[in-house]
C-alpha cells in the first residue's frame, strides 16, 4: 500500500510511474487526496471538541467548588453538547478512514524507474543470459513422455486421486523432488539465511500483508470454514513473521527462507503451454525472503538475483534473465526479475524464478518498521525470490539431459539424490 504522504507530495509522479502498468490511477488519485483531507478535517475537528471538553470539565469543578451552582450547569449543558458532537465526529471519521483504506489498496505499487513500459511479457527485457542450449536428438521427448516412460512421475493417478494440475512423484522421482529441495535450502542457509518450516495455510490478515488479498483472491484455494487460505508461495507466511513488528537497525537485513508445497488454482489455464509440469495447482518451492534498509534494498536484489543465477550454474542449465515490463509486473512490485530456463524438447523458455524488491509497499500493508540509530521510525523494505521453484526446474532437466541410456543427474545434485542417472 502506498504511504499517504507519497501520495500527497508527489501526485503527478504517482499516476506517471502508474501509467507503466497500465494504470490509470488519476481520478483514483484525487478520491484518495480529498478522502485524506477529509480525514485531517474531521480529525481537527474531533480534537478540538475533545480539548474543549476536557477544558470544561475542569471548568465545572472550580465552578461548583466556589459555589456558583448556575455557571456549573450552564457549562455542562455546553459540555453533554460537545460530548454529542465528539460522538458524531468519531463516527464519521471512522467512515471517512474506512473507504479511504479501501481505496488505498486499489492502488498498484509504483513501479522503479527501470521498468520498461509494455503490455505483456512479450514487452519483457532481456538482461542477460548464459549458457549454450542442449543439441537433442530428433525423437527427443518432453518430460511428460519422459515420465511416464521411466515411470516417475504419474499424471493420470493425480487426476484420479484429486485432479488435473495435481501429480504423483514416485520412485527415483520423488528423490529427485527430495534432492532439489536439500540442494536449495543447504545453499541458501550457505548464504546466511535462517530457515523455516511455515504453516501452509494463512489467515485474511497474512494474504493482505503481503498483497494477495483482494488483488489475487480469486488464485487462492480457501478454506470457508475456518477463513483459512492455502498459501500460494511461501513468502506469505515468512514475511508475515513481522508484521505489526518494529525491528532494530542492526538487526536488517532478515534473512529467511523456507521450502513449502504451493497451492494456485490457476484459473483460465490451458492448452499446450500448461501440460504436464508446465503449470500445476500444487508444486513444490523453497522461497528467500529479505527485510532490508530502504537504502540498500536494490543493492539486496543485485546479492538475491545472483543467488539464483548461481543454482541455475551448478545445475548446469541454461538461463536467461528478463526485466518485466509494466503490463507484466505483479500488483504489488516496483521491479521484478524473471529466471527462465531452455526446454530443449520443448524447444521454449521456462519461467523458474522471479526475484523482486516492493519497496515499502507490503511493510505499509503489514506495518512492518525498524527503529533507525536516530531514534526515529521508518517502513522496511521487503524482497522475495524463488530459489527455486521445482516443476519448470524438473522439466528442463529431464529434457536437456536425456540420452540413450537414460537421463543424467547434474553433479551438484548426485550426492544428494544417491544416483547418477535415471534410467
């Protein structure tokens, strides 16, 4: 959520950075500007009539205390009207702070500067890439063949047992689930993060924090009878950690990251780009998470964007690193950074990762501080990225790497899935 007082003091730049995304934030804009005058008026108001009250009151003690009984009861005539006033008051500044609230979380983050404006990813910026796609056989198959071919992953019995977008790992399959997990959380804790193992379902307070809700309620699996929602990534309970919390200083940045299946009903998804791993309801993920100083948060996402560049090396796929677009950036980012990697049978890129930075805009929402060495209160900064997601990651490897004899496991995964090749 954007603070007010960007708003106020910087209105043209707001609705200009806005317009990036494709938002028309001008009459939005001015709403909020005069519901936050409103509220300032009001709230004036009320203390006014609360000071005057108070003042009475002392003015009735020193009145009936002289005996002069008539003053007395002229004063506190005056003082039960101000009370009815106060009352009304109250009651309308709590309207006004309501529906300015609400319009408040109509409102996109502003996007960085950098953002390039466009509509789609097909407006998205490459920024870098690195290494050489594989040279695959004519009959090279995609990893749902693969699959089912050495009998790792079962796509049919997950539709059977729930549904489509919800397979079974079996056998060396899920080892190599395993593996990537272990591979990506020891290599983040290398890095300095502290792990967690967070609850898969949060709260309406925790999906509002950090911006699902409202914008993406409609993506959430929700428990109705316990108003519970099944967490799409596992950013949401980690950076709810601290929400409603005043950190130190020198306790930033936070460094957490945690592996947590994820949930994502994908509505309106089909067709060939979301067969077999391609998109799923339920995935595996491990997340990092960083509350960071405001002044160095982009300096973090530079250090986070490299951490990932560096599991894509040692898994020995290619990549490449693309700045989104303003039409392509999500609800509540300033600047997003998409990991894709080549699928050789599928001859296409595969988003694995998106590292961003949303400035203050979720510590607003969750009222997330840290108390500065001058004593004074400021909005953290908070920044997520996949490190990484498994599916897309599962696909290009079973793709790129099959051969005759069967498909070869990268060496910085070997030790921990116990074999060097599926076959």
């Amino acid at each position: 959520m954007l603070e007010l007082q960007r708003i106020r003091e910087n209105k043209e730049e707001v609705v200009e950075r806005l317009s990036v995304k494709n938002f028309d934030a001008a009459a939005l804009v001015e709403e909020i500007i005069d519901l936050d005058l409103q509220r300032r008026t009001n709230q004036k108001q009320l203390d006014d009539t609360l000071a005057r009250s108070k003042q009475l009151a002392k003015e009735i003690g020193r009145y009936f205390k002289s005996g002069e009984k008539e003053q007395a009861e002229a004063v506190r005539k005056e003082s039960l009207s101000l009370k009815e006033q106060s009352k009304a008051f109250s009651v309308q500044l709590d309207k006004i702070v309501k529906t300015l609230n609400a319009k408040l979380v109509e409102l996109p983050n502003v996007p960085h500067p950098s953002v390039p404006r466009g509509k789609s990813d097909e407006d998205n910026e490459q920024v870098y890439s690195e290494g050489n796609l594989p040279e695959l056989a004519e009959n090279a198959l995609p990893h749902w063949e693969l699959a089912d071919k050495y009998k790792i992953i079962d796509f049919d019995l997950g539709s059977k047992v729930t549904g489509a977008g919800f397979p079974f790992y079996r056998g060396k399959g899920a080892r190599l689930q395993r593996a990537l997990i272990n591979f990506f959380l020891d290599e983040a804790i290398a890095a300095g993060y502290l792990e967690y193992q967070p609850p898969l379902m949060v709260n309406e307070a925790s999906g509002f924090g950090t911006g699902q809700l409202p914008d993406k309620e409609g993506q959430m699996y929700f428990a109705g009878l316990d108003k519970l929602y099944l967490i799409p990534t596992a950013e949401v309970p980690l950076t709810n950690i601290y929400r409603n919390v005043i950190l130190k200083e020198e306790d930033l940045p936070v460094k957490n990251v945690a592996y947590s299946s994820c949930f994502r009903r994908e509505a309106g998804s089909y067709g060939k780009d979301v067969r077999g791993l391609n998109r799923l309801h339920q995935f595996d993920k491990v997340e990092i998470v960083q509350i960071q100083h405001p002044e160095k948060s982009y300096e973090t996402l530079e250090v986070m964007k490299e951490h990932v560049a560096v599991l894509l090396r040692k898994l020995e796929l290619p990549f490449r690193i693309l700045r989104l677009c303003g039409g392509d950036l999500s609800f509540t980012s300033a600047l997003t950074f998409d990991f894709e990697v080549f699928s050789g049978a599928q001859k296409r890129w595969l988003e694995v990762s998106s590292v961003s930075n949303f400035e203050s805009y979720q510590a607003n929402r969750m009222k997330l501080r840290f108390k500065g060495k001058d004593g004074k209160t400021r909005l953290a900064h908070t920044l997520n990225g996949s490190a990484l997601a498994l599916p897309r990651i599962v696909a290009a490897l079973l793709e790129n790497n099959q051969t005759p004899d069967g498909i070869k496991i990268p060496k910085a995964l070997q030790s921990y899935t116990g074999f060097d090749i599926i076959d």
